[in-house]
C-alpha cells in the first residue's frame, strides 16, 4: 500500500469511530464546554502550556481529534485556534463543543501533509498530543509540514505515549513483562477492532493502520527540520488508556514523554 492508501483507510475508520465516541462522551463534553474557562487538559499539559505561553498566541493543533484540546487551549487565552484532523466526522463534534462554548476555533479538515500553504508561517505554536503520531506514516514529511506553519521562533509541543510501549501488547502484559514486538519494526500494524479507547468494546470494523516511530525519529525529525529541542522529559504514567495492566506495575517502562523544540528565527 501507498502512504496516500494507508492515510485514506484510517480516514474511513475514524469516521466509523467518531458515531462511538459520540454516544460515550459528546453530550458531557458539550456541557462541560458551556462553562467559561473549560478545559481538558491536565496538570502536565496545563503547566508546559503556561510555561511556553498561549495567551494571545495563534496556535494549531495537528490531528485534534474532536478538538477538545484545542478549545482547552483557546480558553487558556490562546487568540486564535486551528484545529486540523482527517475525520471530518470527529471535526463535527469539535464545531459542536465551540458552538456550546462560543469559544472561536477553527476546523480544517484533510491530512496533515495536505494543509494549504496559506497557513504556512501563521502559528506561535504547534501542538501535538496523545496518540496522533502513529497515524502519520511518514514522520520526517510531518515535520516538515510543522515547521512551515511555524513563525521563526514559534515553538512546537508534543505530549504523547512513548515509543517504547510498542513492545507490548495491549491488556496482555505481564510481570515480568511479555515483550511481543520490536522497536525497531518498519512496517505498520493492522488494526480492526473498532478504536473505541473510551468504551474498551472490540467489533469488526474497517481497518486503520498505526506507525511506529522511535524516539531517535521524533527528535531526530525535529532536529533536521530547524526544530531546536528545549525539553524533553519522560513520565512513568499512560496518557493513552491503552496499557492500563502496565501503569498498574510498580516497576514500569517510560509510559509517555514531553517534547519542547522551537524553530530558528
């Protein structure tokens, strides 16, 4: 398969998720998004926030999801907020969430490496979180895509699950600790059990396909794409829901990380 195959069948997939996700948690979101100031993020996201600065920032958001990490962002202060993601359908709930709140975001939908031009050199900061890597099939081109939507000295921000958990599989860890795959694997995994990371229930659905990127890729791909790294730090801690049996041990692998890069003026 091509890069531009794998992109569209988990666009097809999310869009099968999003109807899931929705009966689960859309109507409690909506409300929570109604108060003034809402947000989701927590206290590690919140800090390094705060700590690079939003309040009156253009920032993006790539592969947002239903965008409730955006909306977080601009009731922290942020003047503008660009959600992009591949599931027109996840984009509808965010358009919701804005409209429940009246917090003025912006949604646009397509693949990441697609976004037009027009947005190129507009963003204070790009933000990426829990779980988006993966989807990206080529991550060098990502942050090619990052670093031209930057301003020079805008910075960007990744929250996410650490690499390392690709080893193990999922509810099947054990103590000691099951290593079933390689770090170093190349080709992407099949999956068609129907992402419901909130709910946890497994049916057939149409395939989507995750990525592996090791840790030398992320950094390395900020590196030679102007990204200078400020940051970085490693928590004990899963941010994705997915290695519950894992978090749980007393002795634990790196379960997620922060990364802090800021491109060249």
């Amino acid at each position: 398969m091509k890069a531009q195959d794998y992109i569209e069948a988990n666009r097809q997939s999310w869009d099968e998720a999003a109807p899931i996700h929705a009966r689960l948690n859309l109507a409690k979101l909506i409300e929570s998004f109604r108060k003034p100031g809402y947000s989701c993020l927590d206290e590690v996201e919140t800090a390094i926030l705060e700590r690079i600065g939003v309040k009156g920032k253009a920032v993006a958001q790539l592969c947002c999801n239903n965008g409730r990490e955006i909306l977080s962002v601009v009731n922290m202060g942020a003047a503008r907020g660009v959600g992009f993601d591949l599931s027109a359908a996840f984009l509808d709930q965010g358009r919701q969430m804005a409209a429940a709140g009246s917090i003025p975001c912006e949604f646009v939908q397509g693949s990441v490496y697609d976004i037009p031009a027009a947005y190129d050199g507009q963003f204070d900061l790009v933000t990426v979180t829990i779980g988006a890597v993966g989807w990206l099939p080529d991550i060098s081109g990502f942050f090619a895509v990052t670093a031209r939507l930057l301003k020079p000295g805008g910075h960007i921000f990744i929250y996410e699950m650490h690499p390392v958990l690709v080893l193990f599989e999922p509810g099947e860890e054990k103590n000691p600790l099951d290593v079933r795959y390689s770090y170093f694997m190349t080709e992407p995994m099949r999956d068609d059990s129907g992402l419901d990371y909130y709910g946890g229930t497994r049916r057939q659905s149409k395939p989507n396909y995750w990525f592996h990127h090791k840790l030398s890729d992320i950094i390395g791909g900020c590196l030679s794409h102007d990204l200078a790294l400020e940051s970085f730090v490693e928590y004990d801690f899963d941010i994705s829901g997915v290695h519950k049996a894992l978090g749980e041990q007393a002795n634990r692998p790196p379960m997620s990380y922060t990364l802090v890069a800021r491109k060249g003026v």
